[in-house]
C-alpha cells in the first residue's frame, strides 16, 4: 500500500472527535449510534495512522 497524506488521516481524526462530541450531547435525543459511530470512525483513523510513516 502506499502511503495516506497526514491531512486524510487527520480530517478523519476531527470527524470522529466531533461525531463523538455531538452524539454525546445530544444522545437523550438520538440516541447511543451518533456516539458509536464516532467511537469507531475515531479507532479507524488511529488504525489507519502508521500508513502515514510508510515506505512506498
């Protein structure tokens, strides 16, 4: 695989903390996903961070 540009890795880093962020908040509202989804789009991002430092 080729190496992913810090700004991608970064971008889905911030979506994730928001998505967090929100779905905490609002989750009377909405419920646990919004929080859950952020949760797991956050465990992406870091899984996906050591591409970042690749070879190509």
């Amino acid at each position: 695989m080729k190496k992913l540009p810090i700004w991608i890795v970064t971008t889905l880093f911030l979506l994730g903390i928001i998505t967090t962020y929100v779905g905490w908040i609002d989750r009377h509202e909405v419920g646990y996903l919004p929080f859950a989804l952020g949760v797991v789009w956050i465990l992406f991002s870091l899984a996906s961070a050591p591409r970042i430092f690749a070879d190509d």
